[in-house]
C-alpha cells in the first residue's frame, strides 16, 4: 500500500498521466474499504488478502512507512486527505507501536490485540522495525510547513509544535496553544 501511493504521485512526474496521478488516491480508496482499521492505519501483516478481521494488523515499520507515503503523496497532489490520514497515523498508530520510552517497538499490532508479550508478536527490537522506527516523527513535524513557489503561498498542513524559519516567509511557529 505504502509504495503504491508514493509511485503512482512519483511517477505522474515522469510520465505526466492522470491515472499516475489519481494512483495514490484510489490505492488509500481501496485500502480504507478492505483493509481498514480504527487508527488509520491497514491489515498488512505480511500478506494482502483483502480479508477485514478484527484480529489481523500491521507492522510497525507499515505504519512508519505510511507516513511518508502520506507526505509524499500530499506534496504532489496538493490533496489534503493525504495528511489527515498522515495525522491520523501519527496520533494514534505510532505511538500504540511504541513501548512508552521509546526503547522498544512492538513488531505486529492490531487495534484488538490487548496484551502481547515476547516474540513473535511483543514488544522487541525487531530489525525491519528498529531500522524504520526512529523516522516516524521527524517526517511528521517536517510535514507541518510547505511553501507552494508557484502562488508564493505557506501551507500550514500538519499540526504539531514546531518553528520552522521558511525563506521568504519568516519563521513559522506551531504550538498547541
């Protein structure tokens, strides 16, 4: 899921078609509808099969890589469902990924799974996982500010505290108050 929404936008670039375009849109369209879960997030544990379960879930290094989909997506397309579900992510699926000090993550969660311990599914280093972790939330407060150079414009689309010194624009501060 998280390379089809970044490619489709990615290439639309190269090669300038609609359907390249709309890619990412319609593969977070199809996601949302089959594989959807409470924190924004999608079943993929390790396999795609389109089965909506209560039990089934993600990966943490899924929800991580979805973000920067998300971010990649909406600085393409400008398509701001791209960073709610970016927000979404980060408010709630990350942080459920994560032991409360960030010294762990949990390889494998899923909205219904109430307590897991040890392998395969508990709180570990997994390497896949501890390799994408640690990029979750500096991608996200990098996505609060963009500048648009053709309309000369500031788009605040992310919130979280942050001071960003924007060029032409002065510095950007982002505060929950």
């Amino acid at each position: 899921m998280c390379l089809c929404c970044r490619l489709g936008s990615l290439w639309w670039r190269v090669s300038g078609s609609s359907d390249d375009f709309n890619n990412a849109q319609l593969a977070l369209d199809w996601a949302e509808k089959y594989l959807h879960m409470s924190d924004g997030m999608f079943m993929a544990d390790e396999e795609v099969e389109g089965l909506n379960s209560p039990s089934r879930g993600t990966e943490t290094c899924t929800v991580v890589e979805t973000m920067f989909s998300m971010r990649t997506a909406f600085e393409i397309t400008g398509n701001i469902t791209f960073m709610d579900r970016l927000e979404r992510i980060a408010f709630n699926a990350l942080p459920a990924a994560l032991w409360p000090d960030v010294t762990s993550n949990v390889y494998h969660h899923s909205s219904n799974q109430l307590f897991a311990v040890g392998p395969p599914f508990g709180y570990s280093l997994w390497f896949c996982c501890t390799s994408n972790v640690h990029q979750g939330w500096p991608k996200f407060v990098m996505s609060a500010v963009h500048t648009d150079t053709a309309t000369k414009s500031l788009v605040i689309s992310g919130y979280s505290p942050s001071i960003s010194d924007v060029p032409g624009f002065g510095t950007v501060n982002i505060s929950g108050r």
